[in-house]
C-alpha cells in the first residue's frame, strides 16, 4: 500500500511500476494487492457498520455499547496501522506536518472527546481514500505498462542453418533469427525470407494488422500473427526503438508540469496553516466565551479533516498521469507532464517534410549512369548504414546481398549524404553540393533542377552517376494540418533539406506560406529560432532525421515519428509518435486542451467543497462524517474525472 499524498519532504508522488533487480515488471503482483486490499476493507466496513449498530441502536444494552466502542477501537487501530506507521516515520526524519500526520492526531483528539465513531470512520474512509488511489494509478497505467512487456529474453538464432536458442542480449546485429506465429518480434529487423501479417497495435494504437515481405523492416515488439519468417537483425536490443521508448516512457514521470510542482509546494505550506487555523478555533472560541470546549474542539476537527489537501495534491498529478496514459494507449509517447501543459499553449507548429508531410518511402523514378552494376554495388553499401528515409528506400530497392565488413571509415554528413571507405576506395553519396565539396565533375546535364529528389555517386574522385526519386504526400497530410486549424493555430513552416522546388509543391498543397528548402542543420536551426522569437506562444517541430535533432531540442515541444525517426531525433523529441500518422499531433493537442480542463475542474471543484464544509463547519451545521466526504469523497470524484481521459 502506497503512502497517500503527502510523505516525505519533497512532497507527494504517483507511484510507479516496481521491477526487481532483473528488470522483471511487477504489474501482477500491486493487481494482486489492490484485490486484497479490497477484500480487507470490506471486512474493516462490515465490521464498523456492526459495531455502530451496538453503539447507537442497542445503547440501552450496556455490554452490546461498550462492545461496540471496543469493536471501533479496534477497527480504529488495525486499518490505521499503514497511516500510524508512516506518521512515525516521518517524525523520526522530522518531517511533522503530512497528511498521516493530521489523520493520526485528529483521531486521537476524537477519541480524547469520545467521538468513537467519528475517529473510526476518519481512519476507515481515508484507507478506502488511499485504496482508490492506487487503483485509479493501476487502471491509468496499464497501457504505459504494456511497453514494459515487450522484451524477449529468448530469440531463436539460425545458426548453419540450424535453429537454436538464445539470449536476447547475445544476439548482434546482421545475426539470422526465425520469428515463429504468435511470438514477439524481439529485435529490430528485416524480413529476409517469408511474408506475414504483424499486430502493432501495443506499438502504435494501430488496430488493423501490417503487412510485411521481403525487405521490410519490423520494430520489435510487434507480434506475427500468420507464418512463421526468418529476419535479419538490425539492431542489438539496447539500440532498438523500443528499448529507447521503454526507457523514455520511464523517466516521464520526472518532468513535472508548473502547475504539478506548484500544487506540491502549496501543500507543504497549507497543512501547518491548516493546523493553526483549527487551534486558532478553540482558543478564540474560549476566549470570548462562545460555547463548550468539547463542542468547539469538534469543530476544529471538521475543520482539519476537510481541510486535508489530498484532493488536489493526488487529482492533478493524477489528470496529467492518466493523460499521458492515454495518449500512450493512443500511440503518442509524452516524456513528460510539463510538455503536457506546453502543449496547451502552442502557437507555431515546424515541420521536416521528408518522413514526416511526405510518407518517407522513396520510389526510384529514374537512374542515370554508364554502368549500372557499379552503380548499384556502390548505392547498396553506401545506403547500408545509414537511418535516412532516402537511404532506407534506395536500400531496400536494390536487390544483392552485401557484405558488411567491406565498409570501412562511413561517416554520415547531416542534410547532405554519406562518405564511406569502399574497398579503400573512397565513396561519396548525396546532394550535388557534397560532391562539389569533394571537387567531383558532374556533368551539366545531370545538374538540371527538377522537383525530384537526386542522389548522386562518386567513387575515387571518378562521378558515377544519379539515382532520381520520388516521395510523395501522406495519406493523413492535408486532413492533418486541416485539423490543427481548426483548433484555432494557423501558424505554419516547413523547413527541408531537400529542393526549394519540392518543398514548395508540398506547401502548396497544404496551403503553408512560409517553407524554406535546401537547408544544412545549422540553417534549420537558425531559421526556426527566428520564427520562435516573432511567436508569443509554444513551438513544435516536428522532424525525423539526424539533421533535425538540433531544431527538435530548440523547439518548446519537439515531436518525432518513431517508424522513420533517427536514434538522435527520438531522445531529442519530447513526444514520440508510434503510429505514424500525424494526426496524432491534432490528437495530441486535443488531449492536452482536455486534460488542462479537467485539472482546473478538479481544483475549483475541491477548494469549493472544502470552503463550503469549512463554512458549514464553523456554524455547527457539518459532521466529521461529511468533512470525510470532503476529503476522501471530493478526492475519489476528482480521481474519477480524472479517468475520464482515458477515454479520449
């Protein structure tokens, strides 16, 4: 059982996933202690409800009355043994005014007036307040859970050709492992023999299956659902997306959003103030002679008891939890509770076109050389090692085997190509500016501006000739940024590496008025810091690429599509989109609008109903039994509304 709200200096925490030692997940086992949890308290409350009958109904019965005070004590002491235990600690480290600490001396007062009900029911009903947090944790983390699923400890390798198993971890990339029906893809990969159908939806919130065949990659975690295919490995676990993801969502509960850490801060002035003001009660109620003491000291008690701040210090942090659930369940990956909040108050949105407006899989529409073969060899392992969508496509359009440990010194240049040792023979691949760099003669007839995308190749100073493509709009593009404009941001730009051409044609289609083309990282850079400063509000951009790492960082809100994004870009981006569509960001924004309003309605809804009971309690027309509710009820209404997130 976790210690509700507040329990140690820094505050109140949302609990997280345990693991052991070994990295195993213990979801089952916290499943297993709120079922049990449920099963004590409902023999706690069945037993209070007895012993209130021989307190109040059977009074006249002398043994039936005490029995029923003795049967409170005892309820009082064994379901408040948690909060007893966590306020000693406390005190032990100083720690004197949380939460457990006000419920234990409250109770202890009610008792001192012989309010034996009352002190039971503050104790029961705040255990039942405490179950229900962790329930409501439970139930909104399953889905960030269900990554912490994805690792496989086994793999089946093929080894002359013959199948056996090992560890994951032992597993290197270019290794042959056979993926049999219904098992786990445990390692980033590419189909080498076979075709099947995967489910993604654990990944990317996608419902219907994807199909895969020879050449296609697959993101560990996806399970086979038809035949069984063999694949060859692209990434050792550590490296692969998943991993990275895994360890991402992990540390999101670390940021905090402003409004998160200001509630914590508030809560650790409110409850001693909250303490003085009941003593402040009594001592001014006695000095100008208003009433009983013992009437007054009860009062007090409604007082601290509704004046107990876990409604607000569990419920918000609770709506940007579940709020990060959610978009998880949803395929959107939240780092963290501030970018939530950012979120709210977006006002300019950047975007890379390759892999991100456009679908990132190139078509090669043309080759032009004077040896095709040479071309091909020197395409295929220059493309080799590199993450680039253009790359990827000319990869996998080019059917030879390879093999790696010809590839020598290979050196990625961002926004321009690659450079490689090929047989000790220099290698040059990419943008006509990199080869005239490299002072390599292009014929002028290969120079000629087109709205395709080009490629070209040189080995040994010796120019060997182009490879053309062509990538085209997604699918969701236009529907997408027709979406963000109707949420009321209309703010727009398109920064790329590729052609002014190009990228004007793509503006053109979306209706985007600032683009800019043919941009190095550092131009990116620049440019997109520019615009941020002309922009009162938060900026997103959006990017995949090793060359969109450093506009990602600079960004408020850096996005990332996980399919198409370099290793760079995702630990760079602060949301990572497992499904590739990018209307996830006009979800994502929804999301975030929504959970903003669901947070306010819980701190106006709880300081309202603590006014209100504090009020009444004053005037003697409040019971502890409503102050409970207060507490433990408005805590458990914010908690619900709360959920109703999970459903976005």
């Amino acid at each position: 059982m976790s210690n509700r709200c507040c329990n140690s200096s820094d505050g109140c925490g949302i609990q997280t996933t345990e693991h052991d030692s070994h990295g195993h997940n213990h979801g089952d086992n916290n499943s297993f202690k709120v079922k049990k949890e449920f099963t004590i308290l409902i023999i706690y409350i069945s037993t209070f409800l007895i012993a209130n009958v021989f307190y109040y109904v059977l009074e006249d019965n002398l043994i039936l009355y005490h029995s029923g005070i003795a049967i409170m004590l005892l309820v009082y002491l064994f379901s408040g043994y948690p909060i007893f235990k966590y306020t000693f600690q406390d005190l032990r480290k100083k720690i004197i005014f949380t939460e457990n600490f006000l419920m234990t001396s409250v109770t202890i007062i009610a008792i001192i007036i012989g309010q034996y009900s009352e002190a039971a029911a503050i104790i029961l009903f705040y255990r039942v307040g405490m179950f229900l947090e962790d329930w409501a944790v439970s139930k909104s983390r399953r889905s960030i859970e269900s990554l912490l699923r994805f690792k496989v400890d086994y793999v089946i390798k093929i080894v002359n050709n013959k199948p056996i198993s090992v560890k994951a971890e032992d597993v290197e990339v270019g290794d042959i492992i056979e993926i049999a029906v219904g098992e786990k893809v445990p390692l980033d990969s590419i189909v080498i023999d076979g075709e099947t159908t995967l489910d993604m939806k654990s990944l990317t919130g996608e419902s219907i299956p994807k199909y895969v065949k020879l050449d296609d990659e697959m993101l560990a975690g996806s399970i086979n659902l038809t035949t069984s295919i063999k694949a060859r490995v692209l990434k050792i676990y550590s490296d692969s997306h998943i991993a990275k993801i895994i360890n991402l969502v992990e540390s999101a509960k670390e940021n905090k959003a402003t409004t998160e850490k200001f509630i914590r801060v508030f809560a650790r002035y409110y409850t001693p103030a909250v303490f003085i003001f009941a003593i402040l009660i009594v001592v001014v109620s006695q000095l100008f002679s208003l009433g009983d003491l013992n009437t007054w000291i009860y009062r007090a008690l409604v007082v601290l008891v509704v004046s107990c701040p876990c409604a607000l210090v569990i419920s918000i942090p609770m709506g940007y939890f579940v709020s990060i659930g959610a978009a998880t369940k949803a395929g959107v990956l939240i780092k963290g509770a501030n970018y939530l909040e950012a979120l709210t108050k977006v006002s300019l949105i950047a975007f890379d076109k390759t892999g991100t407006l456009t679908n990132g899989t190139f078509d090669i529409v043309d080759i032009k050389t004077n040896d095709y073969e040479l071309l091909n060899k020197v395409a295929k392992y220059s493309m080799a090692k590199s993450n680039h969508p253009i790359s990827k496509s000319i990869f996998r359009s080019i059917k030879m085997d390879i093999d790696y440990d010809m590839i020598g010194k290979y050196t990625e240049i961002a926004g321009s190509g690659v450079e490689l040792l090929l047989e000790k023979k220099k290698v040059v691949a990419g943008t006509l500016k990199l080869l005239t760099k490299n002072n390599i003669d292009v014929p002028d007839s290969d120079k000629l501006e087109d709205t395709e995308t080009i490629v070209y190749f040189a080995m040994d100073k010796a120019y060997i000739g182009k490879i053309v493509l062509r990538d085209n709009l997604r699918d969701d593009s236009e529907q997408a940024v027709e979406n963000i404009r109707k949420m009321g941001i209309d703010n727009f730009l398109i920064l790329s590496g590729d052609k002014k051409a190009i990228v004007e044609s793509i503006a053109n289609k979306l209706g985007i008025k600032k683009f800019f083309g043919e941009l190095l990282p550092d131009e990116k850079a620049t440019i997109f810091k520019e615009e941020m400063a002309k922009t009162k509000g938060m900026s997103i951009y959006i990017g995949d690429g090793i060359n969109d790492a450093p506009v990602i960082a600079l960004s408020d809100i850096g996005m990332s599509i996980a399919d198409v994004s370099s290793d760079i870009a995702l630990e760079s981006a602060d949301v990572i989109f497992m499904n590739p569509s990018i209307n996830s960001i006009s979800t994502t924004l929804k999301l975030a609008k929504k959970s903003r309003k669901i947070i306010i309605e819980n701190i106006v809804f709880a300081l309202g109903i603590k006014l209100l009971i504090i009020v009444l309690g004053l005037l003697g027309f409040a019971s502890i039994y409503m102050a409970v509710f207060g507490d433990v009820g408005v805590t458990l209404l914010a908690l619900l509304n709360a959920l109703r997130l999970m459903r976005i």
